[in-house]
C-alpha cells in the first residue's frame, strides 16, 4: 500500500491518500503516519482519503479509530472522506474518539437497589406466568386436552427411575451417620434403643423429602432446564407455536405430571433406605436386636409423620418443575444464555426447597404437628 501525502493552507490541513489494501499487513504504515502528524507542529487537521483504498479489515479500521484518538490528544482531528458505503458502516463500528473518553457512570444506591427490585419483580411476572401455565395445563385435562402419548412415562423415567440409585444410596449413607452420631451421645445414658427413634422421624419429616428434592433439582431440574433452553435458543418452541401447538401442554405438562408423580415415591423410598441405614448400625454396632429396632420404629412414627413428608415432597416437586421450567422457556443468548439457564434452575430450586422446608417446620411446630 502506498499512502500520498498533501499539504494544504501552508500545512495547516494534511491529506492522506491510501492506495490499495488497508488490512493487517499494511495498516502499519498509515499508523506511523498519524504518529509522525501528532508530533509535528503546525498541523491543525488530517483527511483522510478513501478513494482509491481497495480493501478495508479490522486492522485499518482500529488504526483510524486510534489515530482519531492520538490525533484528538493533541488537539487535532482527523475526518475522512470518499467512503464507500460499506467502508462507512465498518468504520461505524469501531469507538469515535474525541479526544476525551466518557466517564463510567456509576449508579447511586437507591438506583441499584431500585433496578434490583424492577428486576426481581420482572423475573416474579414470568415465573408467575410460567406456574399459571403448568396449572392450567393441568385444568385442560380435565376437557380431554392430554399431553403426547408416553410423554409422562418417559419423563418419569427420566426424572424418578434413573435418579433412584444415587438417591437410594445417600439415603443409605445419611440413616448409617444420623444413627452414628446419635448413637455416640445416646450409649452415654443406656438409650440405644432410642436411635431408632431419631433416625426415622428425621427421614420420614425432613431429611428424606429435603434429600430427594435437592438431588431432583441437581439432577432433573438442570436436565429440563437444559433441554426446553436449547429447544428455545434452536427456536424448536416456536416453531411449535407457529404450528399450532400449545408449548405448555406439549413439554412443560408431561414433565410437572412426571415429576409430581415420581418425587413423593423416592421420597418414600428414600425413608425406607434411610431407616434400613439406621437399622444396621442398631443391630451391627450397638447390638440392638432385629424385633426391638423394628418395633421402636413402628411406634415412634405415625401416619401423620409420613404424610408430612409426603406433602413436603409434593410442594417440593412444583417447585423444582416449575422453576426449571421457567428457566429454560425464558433464556436468553446461545449456548451461554444454557448453561446461565440450567445453573439458575439448580440454585433457585436448592434454595426455595430450603426456604420452603424452614416454613414447614416452623408451622407444623407452632400447630403442634
């Protein structure tokens, strides 16, 4: 590339006429010319001229944008002119220089505060209409409107069945250290037997539902998470919509059915495991035997004990459901806009079961239950 100087008004404006490729390998020479202008006096203005430029990339756009600048340091411009209709809207990419770079802008306090609440109450209205959807989807039922066949059976599969050995086994591990560190402080006053007591009331109450739930929002909440955000970044639910198809009956229906489905049974079996755990360490450490560990069993629990569980793990399934499921209908961007989807589905869940547990616990306290 060769570039043509011209003075003009005795110097005071400068011109320059690249001729040929203005790319990475030649953008060099027009960058040392706005250094040499910048340190010579007397210089007021530069034009560039792109008549005759054949080929502009981003190299030559960065070094106008950066002469723009060095030129704006010492109090000169640089304009340009013949250009192209496509050399125009590249260089209008590219940062303008003044000479003075914008302050960042940092927001007060109540306007942080103020944008997290418009946010968090955004993010309310679209999980709102995401449960809505679920609900009503669960009422057309009722009119004959069913989800796709084997739809529900293949998703609880996918959520109950294949997530039953790792629940199954931290079940396990979870009766074997309650009945452990109980045992450890009840042998002190000759209460083995009362072991028996703590683990199963623990499992059937809280640990078996609040175990169950936070591995199905681990496991199955970012699965549907995932897959309903990469159908919606693929734009496969619009394609649905333009169909005909209604999204929520066609993916989000059979999932909350199999989820509801299938949370309260590894709840139930999570206790079994659980209390067969503590039933080991009774009979094989604290030489307890086999009848009286049962019977302690049967008569410290109630029915009532169980369908409390069983209410939590309900309470917990929707909250699972509906959360991944409204992380994965409402993402944004790509493949990251995926991967922000499903964590928010896991971390939201984990913590609303949390928060949905502690009410559980407080109100069954206070009512005596």
């Amino acid at each position: 590339m060769e570039i043509t100087r011209e003075d003009i008004d005795g110097g005071r404006t400068v011109r320059l006429k690249p001729r040929g490729a203005l790319d990475v390998d030649h953008a060099e020479k027009l960058h040392a010319e706005f250094e040499h202008l910048c340190a010579q006096s007397g210089v007021e203005q530069v034009v560039v001229d792109f008549s005759e430029v054949r080929e502009l990339d981003s190299a030559g756009i960065a070094v106008i944008s950066l002469g723009s600048y060095r030129l704006g340091e010492v109090g000169r411009q640089l304009h340009t002119e013949n250009l192209s209709d496509e050399q125009r809207d590249a260089l209008d990419l590219m940062p303008q220089f003044t000479g003075e770079l914008a302050e960042k802008y940092v927001p007060t306090f109540f306007e942080s505060v103020g944008e997290l609440g418009l946010n968090g109450w955004h993010e309310l209205k679209h999980y709102y209409d995401t449960f809505t959807d679920a609900v009503f989807a669960f009422v057309d039922m009722f009119k004959g409107r069913f989800p796709p066949k084997n739809s529900v059976t293949e998703q609880s599969v996918a959520i109950g069945v294949d997530a039953f050995p790792i629940i199954g086994l931290l079940s396990l591990l979870l009766g074997l250290i309650m009945a452990f560190q109980s045992a450890y402080q009840l042998r002190q006053f000759g209460a083995n037997i009362y072991v028996a007591n703590l683990v199963v009331i623990s499992m059937v109450r809280e640990f078996g539902p609040m175990m169950t739930g936070i591995m199905l929002a681990g496991r199955s909440g970012s699965a549907i998470a995932a897959e309903l955000a990469t159908m919606k970044v693929q734009e496969e639910i619009d394609a649905l919509q333009t169909m005909g198809i209604n999204p929520s009956r066609y993916l989000i229906l059979p999932r909350m059915i199999a989820i509801t489905i299938v949370t309260p049974s590894l709840a139930l079996m999570s206790d079994i495991i659980g209390v067969s755990g503590g039933f080991l360490i009774g009979t094989l450490y604290l030489d307890l035997s086999a009848d009286s560990y049962i019977n302690q069993t049967l008569i410290s629990v109630t029915l009532g004990d169980v369908m409390h569980g069983l209410l939590k793990s309900v309470v917990f399934a929707w909250i699972i459901g509906t959360i991944a499921c409204y992380a994965g209908m409402n993402v944004r961007g790509g493949a990251s806009g995926v991967g922000r989807a499903t964590t928010r589905a896991v971390v939201a869940s984990i913590f609303m079961i949390i928060v949905a547990d502690s009410i559980f616990t407080t109100v069954s306290t206070l009512m005596g239950g």
